[in-house]
C-alpha cells in the first residue's frame, strides 16, 4: 500500500476507531486491577502494565497479518470479524478483574486481562491494515495514548452517543467484508466492481440492521421482566 494516500488514511482512520471502540474497557481493567495498591504504585501499575500490554498486542497484531497472508485465513477471518461486529452491537461486555494485592500483580493482571480481552482487536486491526505493519505501529501509536489517558472520556463519550459503536460495528463489518473479497480462494467472484462494492455494503448493511434488531429486541424483552 502507497504511502499518504486516500487508501492509506482510510484505513489509518478505521485502524484508530477500531482501536477506540473495541479497547472501551481498558480503562476499567486498569482502574479494576490497581484500585488495592497505595497512590503512589497505582500510576507505576498502570504505565507498566499498559506499555507490556501495548507490547503484546503489537506482537500478536504482527503476527496476525503475517497469518492472514496463508491461503483460507482471511476468508475465516472476514467471517469471524463480522460475528465480532454483531456482538459488538448487540451485547454489552462485563469485564470481571480482580484487583492485585501488590504492585507486580496488578502490572500481571493488566497485562493478561488486556490479552484476553483484546484477540478481537488484534484480529479487527490486522485486518484493516491490509498487510501492512507500517498502518499497525502508526494506529496503535495514536490510539494507545487517547485509550491510556482518555478512556473514561472514550467510554462516556459511547455512552451518551451510542452511534459511535453502531459506527464502530459498520467499520468492523466493512473491514470484514473486504477481508473476505481479498480472499484469493474466491477472489475471481469479485472481480466486477459492482459485485464487489455491492457485496461490502450488502453485510455493512446487514450487520447494523441485525444488530439492531436484535438489541432491540433484548431491550423489549428486559422491559416486559421488568413489567
């Protein structure tokens, strides 16, 4: 991919608020894992525990691009990235974290949580970065500090503006579904451009309008227990 092009900033700009809507919870798996230790160890747990999960994440998104070039992958990873879209839409993740008892144990507690909690990111931003590194060190170079230092406004800012996930979910299934149109195995069907761009609005279209559905649905269905 060329640098500085419309391209390039695009998918720059889906990798940052992928990046944002998909990390939400950081902020309370910090605030969680660091809340036993004194004032003075909280702000270490929290710097040294979030540069070793910025570590990990770096690697493992790496290594996810490099995994998404085997023939087959980005087929399953399209699919599997818009399952993610869905539940980002339709489902509201409880983050369950216990606090360390010492100033090494929060640091492994955030390390870990972040680990587990941020596959679907990895996967969500090697697929953005259409192979290229360069967009995943640049992405996560901007986005970690807003996530690190501006979380709770990230997380208030969704919860009073819920477009922004129905955003973050259209970017997720828009990322997917060109994961899949690149897919060598079945790239001859999407030669034509009309099929082509026809078949990314198709599940854009049909996420956000599922997901809707079925949020909908949920919030009738705790309405009428609650009745």
């Amino acid at each position: 991919m060329d640098l500085f092009t419309v391209e390039f900033f695009s998918a720059l700009l889906a990798i940052i608020l992928i990046d944002l809507v998909l990390a939400g919870d950081n902020a309370v798996v910090i605030a969680l894992a660091a809340r036993n230790l004194p004032k003075q160890h909280q702000k270490r747990a929290i710097i040294w525990g979030t540069f070793g999960a910025i570590f990990i994440r770096a690697i493992a998104t790496i290594f996810v691009v490099w995994l998404l070039k085997v023939p087959g992958l980005l087929l399953v990873g399209g699919v599997v990235l818009i399952w993610i879209a869905y539940k980002l839409l339709t489902e509201d993740e409880e983050v369950d974290v216990k606090a360390g008892g010492s100033l090494w144990a929060a640091i492994k507690t955030i390390i870990i949580a972040d680990a587990m909690m941020g596959l679907d990111n990895v996967l969500a931003v090697a697929g953005a970065a259409h192979g290229s590194i360069l967009l995943v060190v640049i992405g996560l170079l901007i986005s970690i500090p807003i996530i690190v230092f501006g979380s709770q406004l990230v997380l208030k800012l969704m919860e009073r503006f819920p477009i922004i996930i129905t955003l973050g979910g259209a970017v997720l299934a828009w990322t997917a579904s060109k994961m899949i149109v690149k897919e060598p195995i079945i790239a001859q069907f999407f030669t034509n451009e009309f099929l082509k761009y026809g078949f990314e609005a198709i599940v854009v279209i049909a996420v956000i309008g599922l997901g809707y559905l079925k949020k909908k649905s949920i919030e009738s269905t705790q309405v009428t227990g609650q009745a």
